[in-house]
C-alpha cells in the first residue's frame, strides 16, 4: 500500500470549571412554561430531570471569565502536554456558538473572532497560523476537526489546533427549567498529518444538516417569566423534538461512517458521543446496534462502550467530546481505556438539524 497523509491526535487538552452546581440548587429558581405560567419547582420535579437526563451537576465558570478565556486555558494545557511547538500550527478553529458574553451585560461579543483572541493569548507569531471561529451548534467542534482533516489530507496544513468552549450559563433562561442541562467548559485537540502505509487517526467522516424540517428546534427569546426585567434573549429549546430527531438520524449516520471507513460495528472498542442527555445517548447506541442485527448489546465483545461525562458536567455544547477525548487519554475516566490500535467513533447532533459523525484509529 502507498503511504498516505492521515490525520491523528498529537495532544489534548480541557478547562473544567470550579464552580460545581448540583440540581437541588435550582431549588430557588421560578420555573415558567412557554406561556408564562408559572410551573412546580420541587423535589420530584428534581429528581424527575435527573433520571430523565443522567445529570446530577454541572460546571459554571466564574463570573470574570469569557468563552475565549476558557478557549485559551484548554488550549494551554494541551501545548503544555506535549512537546508540540506553538508556532508550528497553521490552523486555529475555535468552535462555539455565542461568542463571548461577560456575566455583567450579558451581550455576545464576537469581534475579533474568538479563535483570533486565543492565538494572541498564546503568543503565536507566526501571521501563517490562520485563526477563525465555526458555530454550528453542539456539533461545531466535531465539524471543526473535520475541516482541520480536509486541510492536513490535501497537504495545505501540516497541524492544526481545532478547540470547542462554551458558557452557556450566561445564555440559558433562569425561569426555563432546561437552563439545568446546560455547563460551560471548553475542551482544545491538536492534530497532526502523518505519513502511514496502513490507515490511522482519522479513517472516514460524514454530515448532515436537515433545515427544512429542523431549523428552528432551537432559537433565541425573552424569558419565560412575563415579570423578567429586560429585554435579554435566552436559548430555547424543543427538547422533545430534538431528541426524536437524535433517535431518527444518527444511528443511521454512524452507519454510514462505519461503512465508509470499512469497518464493523464489532470492531469498535468505544463510542464517544455528544453529552446531551444519558437516556439519548444511550437509545441512539441500542438502535445503532440494531441496525447490525444486535438486540442484546452484551453480544458486542467490549464492556462500557460508551464513555459518559454529563453525570457530572452536563451539556457543555461544542466542548463535551473534546472535553470527554482529555479525560480518556490522560485516564482520567473510571473503567474506561483507550490502547493503541483501538478504532473509535465519534458523533455529535445539534443545533436543532446538524448530525456528524467520524471514524478514528488510535
């Protein structure tokens, strides 16, 4: 076999906020409906979200921290874990989706770009080390990667830095009672292009964006208490219909990807999927092994297959699988193990209609 450029992981790194915010906390919170009527907020209500989402608590980053300051930690932390030059990068990609919004007004800041302001907080000198931001919904990081694989593949880059960060603390509605699935954190990866004769790293990649029927499963609005005192937007949500969309699409579209890259449901040693909901995630890889005809998951020759972080993190957006990958390679998940040789999948759905899903061989 000839030997071809493959794109793989060089170095990881994540910011994990301090401040943690368990579910009784939300206790004093005023939750209202869509139609501004005020809603039970209790115990049960509590512990109902919890079995519904798999979330216990989550991480909100201080109050003198923006997107691009969590962007920069992470980022840090992945060049400070390797031996990896800063001025060998030629691109920057920071995925997110709200800029950044300071705690005090509350107002999405994106100029410059997000990933601009990473570059000069890191130091880089290098003008050929392209920086650029990419909003896509919780997918965005995932796309990201996908777009530093299409620049190392064709020869145009040789490394590229590919971040996800987001504080969705400073966007969710107080009186909505999804404000609760939402965390901040941010998550940074650095890939490299290397010469193989046999496949490695990044092996097939494929999305989806289903607009027509899907745009507007997620919006911006006032808040849903009538008496709130300004006129701040809040993200809203049709939790119910993204999570039918979830179940519809992406075990199909993790199909695609395993058939695109050659590979076997069997021959997966982990799925790592975007931390939205645990009982969605754990529906979508029940029907992606029904797609293979496996209606027992005990038939599959691993155990815990599916790494999970939004017991204790939450819905992070376009931070939780670069946040998840960190954690995996430094061993810092329990009873979860990557080795060398392991194939993996990764998928990620959001934004109402946008579905990816990747292939990679560690």
């Amino acid at each position: 076999m000839n030997s071809e450029i493959w794109t793989i992981i060089a170095a990881t790194g994540s910011y994990i906020p301090s401040n943690v915010v368990k579910n009784e906390d939300f206790l004093k919170n005023e939750f209202y409906d869509s139609n501004g009527k005020k809603i039970a907020n209790n115990p049960d209500t509590i512990n109902k979200f919890e079995e519904i989402t798999g979330i216990k608590e989550r991480r909100w980053a201080d109050d003198n921290l923006v997107t691009s300051d969590i962007a920069f930690f992470a980022a840090e932390q992945a060049f400070n874990s390797s031996a990896i030059d800063k001025e060998t990068i030629d691109y920057i990609i920071v995925a997110h989706n709200f800029g950044d919004v300071r705690f005090d007004n509350r107002r999405s800041d994106l100029v410059p770009s997000l990933a601009a302001r990473v570059k000069a907080r890191l130091g880089i000198k290098n003008p050929y080390t392209v920086a650029y931001d990419l909003p896509f919904g919780c997918p965005g990081w995932l796309q990201a990667v996908m777009q530093a694989d299409f620049y190392i593949k064709s020869g145009v880059a040789k490394r590229a830095l590919v971040i996800g960060a987001e504080i969705l603390s400073r966007v969710s509605d107080p009186h909505d009672r999804d404000s609760m699935i939402y965390a901040d954190g941010a998550g940074a990866v650095i890939f490299d292009g290397i010469r193989s004769n046999t496949p490695i790293g990044i092996l097939s990649q494929i999305s989806r964006s289903d607009t027509i029927a899907h745009s507007r499963m997620l919006w911006m609005d006032k808040s849903f208490n009538p008496d709130y005192p300004n006129e701040q937007l809040f993200l809203k949500m049709q939790g119910h219909n993204l999570y039918k969309y979830a179940l519809q699409i992406v075990p199909g579209l993790v199909k695609e990807s395993l058939d695109k890259a050659g590979v076997n449901l069997t021959d997966i040693k982990k799925v790592f999927i975007h931390q939205a909901n645990n009982k969605m995630d754990e529906e979508i890889l029940k029907r992606l092994f029904d797609l293979y005809g496996i209606n027992n998951m005990k038939q599959v020759h691993i155990d815990n297959v599916m790494p999970m972080t939004i017991s204790w993190l939450g819905n992070s957006s376009v931070a939780t699988l670069p946040t998840l990958l960190d954690l995996m390679l430094k061993n810092k998940i329990q009873d979860h193990i990557v080795n060398k040789g392991d194939t993996a999948v990764l998928a990620s759905v959001g934004a109402g209609m946008n579905v990816n899903a990747m292939v990679y061989k560690f």
